[in-house]
C-alpha cells in the first residue's frame, strides 16, 4: 500500500475541522482514509473522466468508487474536488451504457478480471454480476454532488441515457424469468459465485420488486429481491426524477422514474416483510415471492441497517426499528460476539469476522450519540495496530483480518468521523 499523507487545500480545511473537534488519535485516523484513498485510488484520465480502484484490487466498482468519494462530497464546493467527483460520475455512466449488468470494470479494454465466466461479458469488464446497488450508486453520487455543490454539469447526455437505461433494465428485471437476457456461471471459485439454474438464479414470482443476481458483497443472492437494494432503487429513481425535473426538463423521464419507484416501493411493502415472533413487522433481506424469505443482514451497502442512511425510512420508524433490533442480535445469523468486538459481519468473509463497514454504519444510523461514539471507538481499537480499516477481522483476535487495504472501508470511517463532528454530507 502507498502512504502519503498530502492532501489539497479543501481537503487539508476539511481535516483540520475535525481536528478541533475529534481526540488527536481519531483526527490522525480520520487524515490518513483521506489521503490514503486521495492519493493511492483515484487517477484523472486524459478524458477527464475518474477512476477508482477499491485498494488491493485494480479494477473499479461501481459501487464501491461511490462510496470511497462520498467524504468529499463535504468539500465538493471546491473546484479541485468537485472535478473529481463529476470525473468519477462521467466515468461510471459511460460503464453503464456500455453493460448495465457488469459490477467491475477495468481502466482500458485490457481483458483483465473474470473473463472466464460463463456470461456475455468483454475486455472492459472485470466483472459481470449483476447487482441492483450498482445502478443506484451512480444516480446517487451525481444527485448529492449536485446537492453538496450546485453543480449540475454532470447531469450531461450520457447521465440521461444511462437513467433510461437502468429503469429500461429494473423494468425487464421485475420480470426475470420471462423477460431477463442476463444469465451468469462461474466455473471456479465458492458455490456463492455462481447462479443456480444454468445462470437464471432461484426460480422467482413477479412482486413489482425487481430481481438481483448477487448481492453488494458480490455473493449470489439466495432468493431473487434483495430487499434493501430495490429500497436502495426507490431512493435513486426519486432522486433522477427531480434531477429530471428541475435541471433536465425532461418530463417523461420523471414520469418514468416516479412510476417505477412507486412499483417497487409497493413490493417491498407488500412482500419484503415478515411477521415475527417477538419483534412484529421487520423487513426480510431477500425474499422469493414464492413464500420464501431470508432472515439476515450483511455487513455490505445496502443493507437493512443502512435504511436510514439510503433515505428510504427514517430512523425512527417502527418497522426499521424492530429490524434493526433483529439484526444487532444473535438473530441474525451474521451478527457475531467477541472479547474484542460485537457487530455484522458476512457470509463473504469467514465466520465470526465483523466488517468495519458495519460497524461504521451501526454509528451513522444510531439515534444516540452515546453508541454512535461507541462505535467510533471501536473502530479505532480494532485496527490491528495498522492505522486503517480491513474488509473484516475476527471478533477475539483483530489482529486477524481481510484485506489490508479497503478504501470503502477507510472511508466509511471517514463519514461517520464526520457525521461525529457535525460535518454532513446533504441529501
């Protein structure tokens, strides 16, 4: 991993607030995920487009290459740190309109990654599972850079192409099984690689949900609507259509955003909710429509923790509430306990590893301060000693983790410092 601790003007301001606010070894923390991701990630191309590698992995997510820029949204007034951002946005449309379904992809048409795969995949794909929450991370990330900065250049042709190409895409995917032309195998690698049914999936019935192959932590899902991910689509289709409205004039493009929110808003309500023995109504994390539904939560974004933090329900509502009490328990079957540590880890990761990830959004989305500090403490005590966060780590041992360098995990750290110190980044 590189280490360099420079950082530009905007960004320098941005620690030295959370310097006057933060004990010295958080504030210390809080600039090294900064400079780190800053420095290492992020590379301006000759088309002034961004793009981000996630750390130990030289290939972009689309998800992930949100969420590494998101703490500088708080700065994004600044033109150096606005451009890049607008850059990483450009850059994860032109992925968009060139495969919808693919999750990863590389600098250049290099035929890097995962070319094996049994899918309709190219030299510019790293990866091609097909997740929901690569589709909103996008639609976000210009949204709250346009909220944070006022900018709206973003919002160019290839942004209103790409919107129209992912509702055309969760449109063709609330009905999988008739209408989907996206099949995936992987003949390698852990069982939750691959797609059952020669690559369709779990056999799945229309809810007005729309389908996902894998989940944010790239595992195949185990029932086809992941639920926090269509909540997730809710929240970035309402946002595209009053970018569709208020900078794009594009009345058919809210009409069609608006209504297809509406659709999956009304499934999830109608068939992403269990009735539980002792906790009442709580949202399931997948479910088939068929009858079946997964009770769980994983440490990756978006989860049902992160309901929140996506915006689609407050904290306080009651139905959050009592999922959350399910899955910060031994409920949920990724919710591990140790003698360093508590939290939800993934079935991505070996059992009993917690993510900082996880940890980090409990904070974000606690309506006390007292566990949001809590949490933040946590965090700083579980590095192993390295000074950044990891994948994951073992909840007696931290000083065993995965991935020695994460950027989104860096800097979901990075937020909830900021959250922390008063420093929000506005939706």
């Amino acid at each position: 991993m590189q280490s360099t601790t420079k950082l530009p003007e905007a960004l320098e301001s941005l620690a030295q607030r959370v310097r006057s606010s933060q004990p010295p070894d958080v504030a210390k923390r809080f600039e090294n995920g900064l400079a780190n991701t800053w420095n290492t990630t992020l590379k301006t191309l000759e088309d002034g487009t961004t793009f981000v590698i996630t750390g130990d992995i030289p290939a972009m997510w689309l998800r992930d290459s949100a969420a590494q820029v998101r703490p500088f949204l708080t700065a994004s007034d600044n033109k150096e740190v606005g451009d890049l951002i607008e850059g990483v946005v450009r850059r994860q449309f032109d992925y968009v309109l060139l495969d919808p379904y693919a999750n990863a992809f590389n600098e250049q048409g290099s035929g890097r990654g995962h070319q094996g795969d049994l899918t309709d995949t190219g030299p510019w794909i790293w990866e091609r599972k097909y997740e929901i929450d690569s589709l909103c991370y996008p639609i976000q990330l210009s949204y709250l850079l346009w909220k944070n900065s006022g900018r709206t250049t973003q919002f160019d042709e290839n942004f209103r192409r790409g919107v129209r190409l992912i509702i055309e895409t969760w449109t063709t995917e609330q009905h999988h099984e008739q209408k989907s032309p996206y099949r995936f195998q992987r003949t390698t690698g852990a069982p939750t690689d691959t797609l059952i049914r020669g690559g369709l999936g779990s056999e799945t019935a229309h809810t007005g949900m729309t389908w996902s192959g894998f989940r944010p932590s790239d595992d195949a899902c185990t029932y086809g609507y992941l639920v926090p991910s269509n909540m997730f689509a809710v929240v970035a289709l309402r946002g595209a259509a009053e970018i569709a409205r208020d900078i794009l004039s594009d009345a058919e493009l809210e009409r069609r955003a608006l209504e297809l929110a509406d659709e999956l808003e009304a499934g999830i309500e109608a068939h992403g909710t269990v009735l539980h023995d002792e906790l009442g109504k709580i949202y399931a994390y997948e479910v088939d429509g068929l009858g079946s539904a997964n009770l769980m939560d994983d440490a990756n974004v978006p989860s049902l923790l992160a309901i929140p933090y996506l915006g689609y329900r407050p904290a306080e509502d009651p139905v959050y509430a009592a999922t959350r009490e399910f899955i910060l328990s031994p409920r949920n079957p990724y919710f591990y306990s140790g003698a360093a540590a508590e939290g939800i880890g993934s079935p991505h990761t070996p059992e009993s590893y917690i993510w900082p990830i996880a940890l980090a959004m409990q904070g974000m989305t606690a309506q006390s301060e007292e566990e949001r500090a809590r949490m933040l403490r946590l965090l700083m005590n579980t590095d192993a000693g390295t000074g950044y966060m990891h994948e994951g780590f073992h909840v007696d041992r931290p000083e065993e983790f995965t991935r020695p360098w994460f950027s989104w995990a860096n800097m979901m750290f990075c937020e909830l410092v900021l959250m922390d110190s008063g420093i929000v980044v506005k939706k």
